[in-house]
C-alpha cells in the first residue's frame, strides 16, 4: 500500500474552512493503479463516495438512485466536478473543469452506465455508448511525473476523461466484467465489483445501504410482531 499526505485549498463552500490534509491510500490491483487510490479529508469536507472497487464505476455512481423521479447529481457543477477527480485521487490538483467539461463528463458517465448496465443485463453492448467510451479512451490520460514528494498526477478535465474511459475499455472488455453487481437496496442503483469470498457481497456499502435495508427489515418484522 502506497500512502502519502498533501494540502489543497479549502473545499468550495465550506466558509473560512481551514487548509484541509487529505491521505492518498493506493492498493495494489489489476489496472491502472490510480483507479484503486482514494483520498479521506482530515476534516471530512468530501463531496464524493468511493465505495465501488473501481474509479470508473464510482464515477458512474455520481448520479443516485437513477430509477427515482428525481436522481441526485452529484457532478451538476464545475467545482464538483473538480473535487471528484481529487477526491477520487485521480488528480492531485482541480483540473479547472468548466461547464462544456462538465457536460462531456456526465455524457461519459452515461456511456460508461449503458455498457454496465448491458453487461449486468447480458445484452448487446450499445454502439453509442461503445463509440463514447472509444473516443475518450484514444484521448492521452492523467499526466503521471515524479516530484520531490513522490507521484504527482496532473492535467485537464479531458485527460482525467480518457483515463476513466480507458478503465472502462479493461472493465467492461475483461474478465473482470463477470464481478460486476448492482446494490440489493432497490432505491439504490450503484454497480460495484464483487470481490468478497464466495461473491456474496450484496450492497454497494454496508454503512449506508445495508444498515438503512436491515433497519428497515427490523422495523418490518417488529410491526408484525405487534400486529
């Protein structure tokens, strides 16, 4: 496990928010290194979850709950944007995304979420989606150079985009593609990795929707204990 400590600026919002000390954690695994890195703030000023196994697949989850009326955007401005690809440790520094950038982002995503959902479903993968993800993926990705401290990974909203759709190319193209799950609490949509023993993980976090499923199937079952 490679780790190291580094100070952006406060996070956009946050008033009179002190320098916040983020901890990069990168695990060895198949792929790119950069899709299993993560980032924690010291403080906790984190717009982002990463609970999917794979930086493509939590890019994918920025849009929540996806079958409700209203999904949650979790990308629906510029500095969100931004502080995905830092937080995701994708990039050490805000690429400066702009509100065209954003667009292409979230038009990735959805390409990235068609050719998921066709895995998932065992159906044709579209060609759309196929010719989205293709087009980033021949982009040049995030700029890798060594510095005093150690790696420092730079560079502009379209090379994150290319690195993220490279991922998707050994994702969805690979064996790794049979590990793919959607989470079991149906108002959740979040697609993860399975890589537990026996490929019995059923949740995309068992913090966030695991305990709200089994609170609920507790106050279900103490319902009807009283009826």
């Amino acid at each position: 496990m490679r780790c190291g400590r580094f100070e952006l600026p406060p996070i956009h919002g946050v008033e009179e928010a002190p320098a916040v000390t983020y901890r990069r954690e990168c695990h060895p695994g198949p792929g790119e290194a950069l899709a299993l890195c993560a980032i924690t703030g010291q403080y906790g000023y984190v717009n982002h979850a990463f609970p999917c196994g794979t930086l493509c697949l939590d890019f994918v989850g920025t849009l929540r709950a996806r079958r409700n009326a209203a999904p949650l955007e979790k990308l629906a401005t510029p500095g969100l944007l931004d502080d995905w690809f830092v937080e995701s440790g994708m990039m050490d520094l805000e690429p400066g995304a702009s509100e065209a950038e954003v667009a292409f982002a979230v038009q990735l995503r959805e390409a990235v979420y068609d050719l998921v959902a066709a895995r998932l479903d065992g159906r044709p993968l579209p060609p759309e989606a196929v010719a989205e993800v293709n087009m980033h993926a021949s982009g040049l990705p995030v700029t890798v150079r060594l510095g005093a401290e150690g790696v420092i990974r730079t560079g502009p909203v379209s090379q994150g985009l290319a690195s993220l759709a490279r991922e998707t190319v050994e994702l969805v193209g690979g064996d790794d593609a049979a590990l793919l799950r959607e989470c079991a609490r149906p108002e959740c949509t979040q697609v993860y990795l399975d890589r537990s023993r026996g490929h019995r993980r059923e949740w995309c976090a068992m913090k966030t929707c695991g305990n709200r499923v089994k609170a609920a199937n507790y106050r279900a079952r103490q319902h009807a204990a009283q009826a």
